[in-house]
C-alpha cells in the first residue's frame, strides 16, 4: 500500500467507518473503485482526492501529497488557489496536481475555512472575472438549489468535470443547462454538487493579495 492510499485508510477510519464498504455506501462511491483507491491497486486523482477529503474532514493536499497538516488551513486565514478556470470556452476547472507551486489567498469576508479560489486564466470568462481575477466558493458539496438558477456558480457534472457555469433549467427536473460565458450551451446535465460564487477579486487586487505556500 503507498502513501496516498495509507492516507485515505487513515482518513477513513479516523471518520468512523469501519471497513471501506461502509465509507463507499454513506457517500454514494462505488465500492469496488473506493477499495482499489484504498488498497492501493488504482492511484486517484487530485479531484477524486478532494472529494476523498471533504468527506473526511482532511485537506486534499494531504491527502494527495502529504502536504501541510492533516485538516485545519495550513496557513491560518488562508485558502489554497486550487485550481484554474477560463483557460478555454466550456469553462473547465483544471486542478493543480502533484508537486506544483501551492498558491494561497486570504479567505474573503463572510467566508469560512471550507472556502476554495480559482484563479482565471485567459478571457473567455470576460464580463464575469477578467484574466488574473480570483473567484472564491464555499466547497461543501451540496446540491443545487433553487436560489442558485439564473446566477454563475461553480458545479461539478456526474462525468467529473468542475466547471464556472450559469445555471439554468434543464428540461426535466434533476437535469440543468449550463450557459457559457463564451461558447454553447450544455443542455441536461446532471450535478452532483453546485456552490455559490462568493467573491471575486479584480485582477490588480488579486495580484496583491496571492502569495506562494511556506
């Protein structure tokens, strides 16, 4: 068994959960897929590892990484930039992995330790955040809600993708349109999670306030 999969038994444990089955049945995983991740058999991934932590109540850097401390922020009043958005026209959040540089940004007013930043790159997010603008969101993983169509939220799609979206309708319910900020439209997607966009940070500002991880 590596590292990352000791982690994840040590996580799971610490959490309450007896055998591996059980984790993967209060959270709706497959069984076989969360026991190959745990034994070993099968790496994952930086996004499976955050969806690993905030179930467990770890930070994914230590989870993946084994970086900074087990839970808690590893720089007080501080939250990792965790990924970058706008890069191209669907949006993508594309996650920082294995031993990049750790970016940091001073938690925003109103937000809490579960609050994440991405940073935007590029400018096809233009009329939202421009190209060096910080976009924070509270990463707890909960389902849309009503209060949240019409507006640019982060979401992740049952296909794992994280993307910046406007979210609307879909044609049924448990289906959504996701609106570009510049390309088309996906029509019926299903969710497994959308967050608030809590504050966005002007590219200047934001420029002034980032700093690297010690």
């Amino acid at each position: 068994m590596d590292g990352r999969a000791e982690r994840l038994r040590q996580a799971r444990l610490d959490k309450g959960f007896e055998t591996a089955a059980a984790a993967a049945d209060a959270f709706g995983w497959s069984r076989n897929t969360y026991a190959s991740n745990e034994n070993g058999n099968a790496p994952f991934s930086y996004r499976r590892a955050k969806e690993y932590a905030a179930a467990f109540g770890v930070r994914p850097e230590w989870l993946y990484d084994a970086a900074g401390p087990m839970t808690g922020s590893s720089e007080p009043g501080f939250v990792q930039v965790v990924g970058r958005v706008g890069a191209n026209p669907e949006g993508a959040v594309l996650f920082a992995t294995g031993q990049d540089p750790a970016e940091l940004a001073p938690i925003p007013p109103g937000g809490t330790d579960k609050a994440a930043a991405l940073k935007v790159v590029g400018h096809s997010m233009r009329g939202v955040a421009d190209d060096g603008a910080l976009i924070y969101f509270e990463d707890q993983r909960t389902p849309p809600t009503p209060d949240m169509l019409g507006h640019v939220v982060v979401v992740e799609t049952d296909t794992d993708e994280v993307l910046v979206k406007r979210l609307l309708r879909g044609s049924r319910p448990g289906l959504y349109d996701l609106e570009s900020v510049a390309g088309p439209t996906r029509r019926d997607a299903r969710l497994r999670w959308a967050a608030h966009i809590t504050a966005i940070i002007p590219p200047f500002q934001a420029r002034r306030i980032i700093r690297g991880a010690s």
